[in-house]
C-alpha cells in the first residue's frame, strides 16, 4: 500500500511537471503569436510604406529628371525595406518552425498526460481493488480472530475437562489399586483358610488286596475350604488314618509326587481282630504338587467313610 502510494504522488507530481511544462509552452506559444502579429503589422507597415514608394516612384517617374536624387534615395530606402521585410519573413519562418515544434511538443506532452491519465486510472483501479481485498482481508481476519478465541474458548473447555478427566482417571485408577489390593488381601485371606477332610467310602467293605500298590480316592467329601484340592504354595500339615481286619497286612504310603513322606504299617496277627492306625506330616509345596495316599500291594483297608480318611491344611503360607 506504500509504495502504491509513493507510485501516485509521482504519477501527480510528473503530472503537474507536464502541466507546468504545457503552460510554459502556451506562453511561448501566445509570445510567438503576438511577435508573429507583430510581423505581420510590420509587413502591413512595410507594404503601405513600399505602395508609398511606388506612389512615391511613380511621381519621381514623372519628375524623373528632377528627382533622380530622390529616386535613388527611394530605391536605397526599398532596398532597406526589401531587407527588413526578407528578415521579418525569416523570423516569421522561424517563429513558424518554433510554434511546430511547441505543438509537437504539446502533442508529446498530451500524450504523456494521457498515458499518466491512463496510468492514473489504472492506479487508482488497483488502488479501489486492493482496498477492496484489504477490507475483505481484514474480514477475514477479524472473522479469524473470532473463530480463534472460540477455539481458544473451547480448547481451554476441553483441557479443563481433560484435567477433570484425568483427575477422575487418577482416582479410579487409585481405587482400582485400592480394590486390587484389597482382592488379594482377601485372596491371601481366603488362601490362608485352607483345610479338607475326606473319607474313602466303600459301604463298609474292604478295599484290596490288590496284587500292585494303588493310589486311593477319597469319595466322601467332609470339608473343602479354600478349594484344597489345587494346592498353593505353603507348608501344609496332613495325616491319615485307617481301619482294617487284623488277619491282613495294612501298608499306607503319603507320597508328595513321586517322594515318599511317610508310612503305616500293620501286621497280620491271629489274635487281633481288628487294626487302626495313621500316620501325619508337615511338608514344604509348591503350587502344582500332588500329595496322595497309596496303599501297597497285597494289603487292604476297610471302606468306611468314618474311620479310613485322609486330611490336610495349610499351615504357614
């Protein structure tokens, strides 16, 4: 915008400059009339004053023989007037050559006028455009701002609420820690409550002889707390016990996987009718151990749900 303003002020000041220049050369122009006029009245002056020498001439003609003086001074006196009058003709040819080139000049100057009109035209068209998009710029500019400030608005809303989002986020995430430990601390809780008791069933009749070692299952189910059956890790305190005829062997064998822990025996004896015994353990497991009973082979246990069972709970874990 500055330097279309700049650009104006010398299109006006060139302008005025052909203005200046144009009237300059109407005053030549108006001078060199007016000493053309000048020469023209001379001439008349000239003219007037040449018939006079001829009026003049023509009576020296007459009195040619007297005025020969005056004839000669005539003729000297035509002569000055021939002289003054071919002199006002070449300032009248050169006045004429002057005011030629002032109107060349003139066309010149009102040619560049026109083109500085027309440059001036077209300036101010660009001018009239230019403002034109500087007043839809600063629309859209304020129209900008305003769409800036409600994003502004609305993205300082959303951090606010990003803030309370993850504020709530950080307190579920605390309450979420907070009711995780509490699910393991009642885990641990309901792990350290281990304890199953089972009898072996049969309906009282005797189980074995069997000609290998068997492992027994306990069919009756008297207590499962903390589902004892899947071992966890600890150290567990079991004990079984058992009840048989005396008139044959008893062999009961607590085994942790494939490792012996302890036994019970019992001889055959004539005078015995009947046997009880047991036997118990603390053992370190992991989780995944297996502890069974087996009962060895050609021995026997009666099947009962009361009197042959087998126990265990966890002791420390």
């Amino acid at each position: 915008m500055r330097a279309m303003e700049i650009r104006l002020n010398e299109s006006e000041t060139r302008l005025t400059e052909s203005e200046t220049r144009l009237t300059a050369s109407e005053t030549r122009l108006t001078e060199s009339e007016i000493r053309l006029t000048e020469s023209e009245i001379r001439l008349t002056e000239s003219e007037i004053r040449l018939t006079e020498s001829e009026i003049r001439l023509t009576a020296s003609e007459t009195r040619l023989t007297e005025s020969e003086t005056r004839l000669t001074e005539s003729e000297t006196r035509l002569k000055i007037s021939e002289t003054r009058l071919t002199h006002s003709e070449a300032r009248l040819n050169e006045s004429e050559t002057r005011l030629t080139e002032s109107e060349t000049r003139l066309k010149i100057s009102e040619t560049r006028l026109t083109h500085s009109e027309t440059r001036l035209n077209e300036s101010e068209t660009r001018l009239t455009v230019s403002e034109a998009r500087l007043n839809e710029s600063e629309t859209r500019l304020t129209v900008s701002e305003i769409r800036l400030k409600i994003s502004e608005t609305r993205l300082n809303e959303s951090e606010t609420r990003l803030t309370e989002s993850e504020t709530r986020l950080t307190e579920s995430e605390t309450r979420l820690t907070e009711c995780k430990t509490q699910i393991l601390e009642l885990r641990n809780k309901e792990r350290t409550k281990v304890a199953f008791s089972a009898g072996i069933g049969g309906g009282g009749r005797g189980i074995g002889p069997f000609t290998t070692d068997i492992t027994l299952i306990y069919k009756r189910v008297i207590t499962n707390i903390g589902s004892a059956y899947s071992i966890f890790s600890g150290v567990y305190y079991f004990t079984f016990s058992y009840h048989a005829g005396g008139n044959n062997l008893v062999h009961l064998q607590l085994f942790k996987n494939n490792e012996l822990l302890v036994a019970s025996f019992d001889h055959r004896t004539s005078h015995d009718g009947a046997d009880n015994g047991g036997n118990a353990v603390f053992v370190q497991l992991q989780q995944g151990d297996q502890v069974f009973v087996r009962l060895g082979a050609n021995t026997h246990v009666w099947g009962n749900d009361a009197h042959t069972t087998f126990s265990g709970c966890l002791v420390v874990e």
